[in-house]
C-alpha cells in the first residue's frame, strides 16, 4: 500500500514536471481511476478483516458452548459412576438376600420334615393310648 502511494506521489511529479499544463491534466485523468483502484483495495482489505473478524468471534462462542457443553458431560458423567457405584451396591445386597432366602427355604423344608415326622410320632402315640 504504502509503495502504491510512494509510486503515485512519484508520478504526479513526474507528469508536473515534464508535462506542464497537459502533465497536469493527465495526471487528473489518471488520478481517478488510481485513487479508485487504491480505494477499493483498502475496502477490500477492510471486509477482508472484517470478515476474519466474524469468523473468530464465531469461533470463539463455539469454543464457550463446547466448553459448557463439556462441563455437563463431564457431571452427568459423575452422576452416572454414582449411580452405577449405587446399583452395584444394590446387587450385591440383593445377592446376599437372594442367599439368605435360599437357606431358609432350605431350613424350613428341613423343619416341615421334622413337624411331619413329629405328627406322625404323636398319631402313632394316641392311637397307641
């Protein structure tokens, strides 16, 4: 940019120079289109940057949502190991229930034996009486 001015700067004094009054009106006439030129160079610079500048910002409020996002995997992530720790515990209380429940089971198939026999002692009993 600044080497397009330098060049423009050098030509104007040159046309002033060696053209005298037509230098000057040359250097109008091409003084329009130059300054149009340079003109339209800056304001694309300017919507280039601008454009950058739209593309961070976008950036950036993805980089907060996925950030926020993380957070709340990361404590339904906590939330699910307890719970897990939890049912775990569950099952092996259940287990042990479940074990529980069979011995008993076992024990009072082994006194319903033992009642009927003592039924059948006592029947015997009276009838012998």
């Amino acid at each position: 940019m600044n080497n397009v001015l330098l060049f423009i700067s050098l030509f104007v004094l040159a046309a002033a120079q060696f053209g005298g009054a037509n230098g000057y009106m040359w250097v109008s006439l091409l003084l329009v289109p130059i300054s149009s030129i340079i003109s339209w160079f800056v304001g694309r610079r300017q919507r280039n940057n601008d454009t950058i500048q739209k593309m961070q910002d976008t950036i950036d409020m993805l980089v907060k949502k996925n950030s926020e996002l993380y957070a709340k995997i990361v404590e339904q992530n906590k939330m699910l190991t307890q719970q897990n720790e939890q049912i775990t515990d569950l099952n092996k209380q259940l287990s042990e229930v479940r074990r529980e429940n069979a011995e008993l089971k076992t024990g009072q198939e082994r006194i319903s034996k033992e009642n009927a026999g003592l039924k059948k002692q006592l029947d015997t009993i009276k009838k012998g009486k």
